[in-house]
C-alpha cells in the first residue's frame, strides 16, 4: 500500500458510523472511525500504533483493504480523478474556484430566497479545491431539496453546472443581483 495515501470515508462508511448495520470487529471500527480524509496511511498508523494493537503495517493494511473492498473507505484522489472528468482534467486555481462559488452564490440568491442562507453557508464553507466545491454542490443540493423542493433542487444544480461548464471553458459568467 502507498504509505503518502490518504483515505476518506465514503457515504457507506459514514452510514456505517452511525448505524452500526455491518459485523465490523473492534479494529475495523476504530480504523474506520479514524480515517478522516487529512491522514496519510503512515500518519494513521502512528495514531493508532499508540491506542492499540496496530503494530504492524500488515495489520493496519490488511484492515484497511478490508474496509476498501466493503466500499466504506475509499482513497480522496479516486474522488478527485472523477472530479477531473466531470469537470475537466486540470486543477483549477484557488482564484478560479472562488470565482465559480461566488457565481454559485449570485444564482442562488437569485433562484430562491427563503432558506438560501443554509446554502450560501455551505458553499461559503467549503475548501477551495475541485474536491470541496463538488462537495458543496452534493450538500447543498440535499439542503435545497429539504428544504425548497426537489424541482428547484434540480434546476439549481442544473445553473451551477453550466457556471462550472463555461468556466472550464473559458467563459466567464456573471449573475448580478
């Protein structure tokens, strides 16, 4: 296994966090609640080296592909790499991201008003990076639906594309108020 790794939880495994559904052991548990998505394998293994019986790297790997092949653990550059072919295969800029959520942000507040503070909150919160922005499409997409309705959830995400589209493509937009 890659020791500069770093592993995140996938939606499996944070279901699995709270709902206790599959026969885990003790160590399974404690690795899959430890990955956070910031750890490297080798900073994960010193952290545990120290709380249990995680003393050897077979033990931790062998764990770890366990929790892999039951889709609860995933490793963040297979998030990034389908990122890069959704939204085109270069990283984009800090700049340029800030750039896309605040046009994000425009169109919300233009497309709804009630509740759109809950969004702008998510998409103002989330990292600048391709990761952090899909992120903040996914949950503030789930916030519009609760909330708003699932038609305007739809057409919503549908803008926010088209913003992330044209600016993969060069085009600048701007939605004023």
């Amino acid at each position: 296994m890659n020791k500069d790794i770093v592993l995140r939880k996938t939606a499996k495994g944070l279901h699995e966090i709270k709902t206790r559904t599959k026969d885990l052991t003790p160590q399974m548990r404690l690795v899959l609640i430890m990955v956070n998505g910031e750890l490297s394998y080798d900073e994960l293994h010193i952290k545990l080296d120290g709380m249990t019986s995680f003393n050897s790297d077979a033990l931790l790997e062998k764990t770890l592909d366990q929790l892999n092949e039951l889709g609860l653990v995933t490793d963040t550059n297979k998030k990034a790499e389908r990122l890069r072919s959704k939204y085109g295969k270069h990283s984009w800029s800090e700049e340029k991201i800030i750039k896309v959520k605040t046009q994000m942000i425009k169109i919300t507040e233009k497309m709804i008003n009630k509740h759109s503070d809950k969004i702008i909150n998510k998409i103002n919160k989330s990292p600048n990076t391709m990761e952090g922005l899909a992120e903040s499409i996914e949950k503030s997409e789930k916030v519009v639906k609760l909330f708003v309705g699932e038609d305007l959830a739809k057409e919503l995400t549908k803008q926010w594309h088209a913003i992330i589209k044209l600016e993969r493509e060069g085009i600048t937009v701007n939605f004023s108020h």
